[in-house]
C-alpha cells in the first residue's frame, strides 16, 4: 500500500513539474485541473483589483516564451529549457541591449555555480533572468536580444478548495501552495500529499470537517481569509503542507501559542514515528502559517515537512527536481499526516468505571496467558494507564504523552476496556 501511494504522488509530481505556475495565471489553472483529476475541487477566480485585507489581488501574469541570444546568435538562456531561467512575473521585453545592460537583469548562485535560481518580482514590474553562474561568467561583449513573450495585465488570481464535511463543523486546515513553477519539493510535494490525504479521507467516517486549500502562497491565504472571515472561527486545527518529499529528516514548526492541541498531536506522533525530527518554534516567516497565525485571524495552525523552509541546499533552485523527491519520502510523509489524523479523530476523554484499585482483567480477556500477548494491538501496560488515568478530564493524547506509549495503543487498550465495560 506504502509503494501504491508513493508511486501515485510521485506520479502527480511528475506531471506537474514542467508547468510553469506564478501566483496567477494559466499556470496555477491548470495544475488546479491537474488536481481536480483525483479531488472534486471548488476552483475560484477573484478579480484583480480586489482588495483583501491590507492588499489587492494583482495583476494576472501569463508567459509564452522567453530567451536571450548572444553576439554569436547562440539562445544562451531558454524559458522553454527551464521556466526558472525567467525572473517570475517579468513584464514583456523585446530589444538589443549592451552586456552592462543585460548583467543588471541577470541572477546567479555564485556558491552554486551550476545551478539556476528560483526568482520573483510579483509587486515590482520589471523583468530579468536566472542562470547558472558558470554561464554567466563566460558572457561576451557585445549586443544581446533580449525577448520575454509575457503579459502582465487585469485578470484574477485562482484557487481551489476541496471540503469534506464530517459529524462536527469544527475543521481541520490542510493548506498547501500552488504558486511555485518547477520546484518538487517545495511546492509540489505539498500539492501531492495534500491531494493523497483528502483521497483517502473522502468517504471515511469523521469527526471534523476537512477543509483543502490549494492556494498562491501568501496573497492566497489572505485572500481566502479575506473573503472567508465567517469560517475563520469554526477551524480549531490546521498543518501547512511544504517540503515533504525529500529524504531531509522531519521538521514541527509550531503554531504560534507553542501549546497547541495540534503542535502536542504532531510531536506526538513524531515521537512514535521511528524518524528523527526537529521541532521549531513559530516566527513570522516561511510560508502561509504566519498569515494563519496574525494577530487578528490566531488559528492553530503549524507546519509539519522534512527539510524546512530554506535550510536545504536545493532550496529555490534548479536541483529541486524530480531527483530531489522519492516515493518512499513521500509515503514516509503521508504515513505520518494520516497518524496526526488518527489522534485528532480519535482522542478523547474517558472516565474509569471501576475505580476502585484495578479492576481484574484476566476474568475478561484483557490480560495475557503464559506471558503471551501476541496478535493483540496493545499490552498489559497500556491497558494500565488507561485505567489508572480516564477520570473523564485526562485525554488518550495526555495519556499517550505520560505514559511514552504511542497513541494506537493507548486507544485501541481503551476501545477493549470500553467494550469491557470498563470505560465510558
């Protein structure tokens, strides 16, 4: 199953890696289409002008071509070889222009000199390009034509929503960003995992409400929060999805209280997952926690990916590619959000039904023959701690912590004592 999954996202990641995305335009469209292949996703156009909190929706950015050819007549950077050879949301350009000119319009990675660099201008209208640094250093002198066949002009910025309604309207936020052109890791591994997750949670019996956001990083979420203020209060926990497909060990970055009911889940699990991790405290930067987590919207909102925003090699480069991710990555990562699902849906308070001392468990099943336990999904410890802590306040999760039993087996050791008439 672990294999089927992670060829299945890996597959999405491949499909989508050539197209070149911004934060608007035909490129988000039709990923959002790619998308809604596998989820029935609600895609929303908001026009540009449109103002969202303290910002307006700009303006759409569309590309068709863009190159750069030398005094020679050689192409030297080519948007169809690489859509990060073009600075993102660069206006049009077609003109002859000197090497001094055409260096003021040029970015590089000097300490990665072979590799392209991921760069934007969104709210800046001017146009460059990105290339290898090694490139760069054997330019001539003389005449280069410079082309970029893009617009830039009134349109809208897309999204799209998927929503799965459960037993309670309290949700859970699952957000991802659609906005980056061909990175893997950071960007369509989330757009992966996120599409994987609400696979498999479609149709399942559930708790809370589900709510997917697959959104332009930053002006995205604060566009839905913008136009979405009345749902604002029924989210009680949510994980942005980023860098998930990498071989980089686990990262937490936290909500911003610390203390969260999600942030204590998801180290929880981590704590039981066999992976060594790493847990961040919240700052105002990354990617959509921290409009999640302003002043004014404080949702419980963390973060849980492998390599963290900006502290791999590969970040917003070039060799963020089809190389960079794995199958067995992403079905690492998966395994871990369906875990942080199961304590969500599945914690909660019991109280002891039998308080006084312990109760004996070998006269109804639940304690092990000959010292053997084999077969069973939890153990005599377990079944413990459970007695000894449901007094209708401490939670399964609180348990789980105490205890330093993962959280499957301090549930299912409660579902027996429930069905025991031990719990309720």
């Amino acid at each position: 199953m672990e294999n089927k999954v992670g060829d299945e996202m890996y597959s999405m990641i491949r499909t989508l890696y050539p197209i070149c995305r911004s934060i608007t335009g035909d490129g988000v469209r039709t990923t959002l289409a790619e998308i809604s292949h596998h989820i029935d996703i609600n895609i929303v156009e908001v026009a540009t002008g449109t103002q969202v909190f303290d910002w307006v929706v700009p303006k759409e950015w569309n590309i068709r071509d863009a190159y750069v050819i030398s005094p020679q007549g050689e192409k030297i950077i080519d948007f169809k070889a690489s859509n990060l050879h073009v600075l993102n949301y660069s206006v049009p350009i077609n003109k002859t222009i000197s090497l001094d000119e055409l260096r003021k319009h040029i970015y590089t990675l000097p300490d990665q000199p072979e590799w392209i660099p991921y760069r934007t201008s969104y709210y800046n209208e001017t146009w460059g390009f990105c290339m290898a640094h090694n490139d760069y250093l054997k330019l001539e002198e003389g005449s280069y034509e410079v082309v970029i066949d893009s617009d830039l002009s009134a349109g809208s910025l897309s999204y799209g929503e998927f929503f799965i309604q459960g037993e309670s309207d309290d949700e859970v936020l699952i957000s991802c960003h659609i906005c980056h052109p061909s990175l893997c890791n950071d960007n369509l591994s989330g757009i992966a995992l996120s599409t994987q997750l609400a696979q498999q949670l479609q149709g399942r019996k559930l708790k809370y409400s589900y709510r997917f956001l697959f959104i332009p990083g930053t002006i995205g979420s604060i566009t839905w929060l913008s136009r979405n203020q009345e749902k604002i209060s029924k989210i009680k926990h949510g994980l942005v999805v980023v860098c998930v497909g990498d071989e980089g060990q686990f990262h937490y970055k936290k909500s911003k209280s610390g203390d969260a009911y999600i942030d204590r889940a998801v180290e929880n699990v981590l704590n039981h997952s066999g992976h060594d991790f790493g847990l961040i405290d919240f700052y105002p930067y990354g990617y959509d926690e921290r409009q999640y987590c302003s002043p004014g919207i404080n949702l419980d909102v963390g973060s849980l990916s492998r390599s963290s925003h900006g502290q791999y090699d590969e970040y917003h480069t070039s060799k963020d590619d089809l190389a960079l991710v794995s199958e067995q990555a992403l079905s690492e990562s998966l395994t871990c959000y369906l875990d942080v699902v199961d304590v969500l849906e599945n914690d909660q308070c019991y109280m002891n039904l039998s308080p006084m001392c312990e109760p004996q468990l070998g006269k109804r099943g639940l304690y092990r023959k000959l010292g053997a336990s084999e077969g069973r999904a939890f153990g005599e410890m377990a079944l413990l701690w459970v007695l000894n802590m449901s007094d209708g306040k401490t939670s399964l999760l609180d348990i789980s912590n105490r205890s330093g039993l993962a959280f499957p087996e301090i549930k299912n050791a409660a579902l027996a004592l429930k069905q025991a008439e031990l719990l309720q």
